[in-house]
C-alpha cells in the first residue's frame, strides 16, 4: 500500500513539476521578451496584473501543490533509498524545492514586490523594469529548468522502479 502511495505520488509530481515548467518556459521565452518590447508603463503595469492575478486555485495547486508533494517524496524517499529509485526520487523533490521554491522566494518574490509598489509612468519605474525584465527572466529560467529536471528525475525513478 505505502509503495504503491509513493510510486503514485511520484507520479503526480512529475505531471506538477512538468506543468510548472510549462508555465515558466512561456515567461522566459515569449511573455516577458513581449511585455519588453513595449513601453516601460505598459510592461510594468501588465506585470503588475499577472502578478495579482497568478495567485489563483490553479496555478497555486500545480506550483505548490507539487512542493507539498515534494516534502511527502523526499521523506518518503527511504523505503526506496537503496536503490537508484530512491536516490532519483531524493534529487528530484530537492531540485524542485530548492531550485524552484527556493529561488522562487527568494529572488522572483522580492522582484515583484519591488514592481509592484512603482507608479509605471515615473522615470525610476523605467530604470526598475530594465533591471527586472533581466534579473526575473534569469531567475525564472532558472526555475524553470529546476521544474523541466524534477520531472525528469521523477520520470527516471518511476522507470528505474518499474525496472527492478
């Protein structure tokens, strides 16, 4: 019951970590070069919507949701830690935690908290978006092939179980 409860979980969280990457692969490869491509005003006021308006059932339940998952596998990683399996499942709940949850609080949060609080039509809300624009697509790029690395991760312990 417990194996099957994790091969299960994993299962589900490499189907999280792939939407997330989904998600932030669009951001660093087409929204954001979009949203640069406009005045600053625009750019920062459409980024002002999104980040409002990403604080939603959906995305909240494939982004976190998958990091509860995570915590759940990287403990529940020692029935299967003699084996690759195990090892696979242990790397790929800490990649997403960290790499991506991580990085997430610590560096996208404090950006957007920053680009929130700027009127879009002053002159240092112009400077403020050309560092952001740079600086947020890095870090989500970053997490973004944290997320891509979890799924694989999760998919080559589910197959390196099904082997053995």
């Amino acid at each position: 019951m417990l194996e099957r409860s994790l091969y299960v979980t994993t299962f589900i969280a490499a189907v999280g970590s792939g939407i997330v990457a989904g998600i932030f692969f669009a951001f660093s490869n087409f929204v954001m070069p979009a949203l640069g491509r406009v005045a600053p005003a625009s750019g920062i006021a459409a980024m002002q919507a999104i980040n409002v308006t990403v604080i939603n059932p959906g995305f909240m339940l494939a982004f976190m949701g998958t990091a509860v998952l995570c915590l759940g596998l990287a403990l529940g990683s020692w029935l299967w830690l003699g084996e690759w399996s195990g090892k696979l499942l242990l790397l790929g709940s800490l990649v997403y935690l960290i790499a991506c949850i991580g990085v997430t609080m610590a560096l996208n949060v404090p950006l957007n908290d920053a680009i929130a609080v700027v009127k879009p039509e002053t002159i240092e809300a112009g400077e403020l978006w050309q560092r952001y624009l740079v600086d947020w697509t890095f870090w989500n790029s970053v997490r973004t092939a944290a997320s891509a690395l979890a799924m694989v991760l999760f998919m080559l312990a589910l197959i390196a179980r099904s082997a053995a």
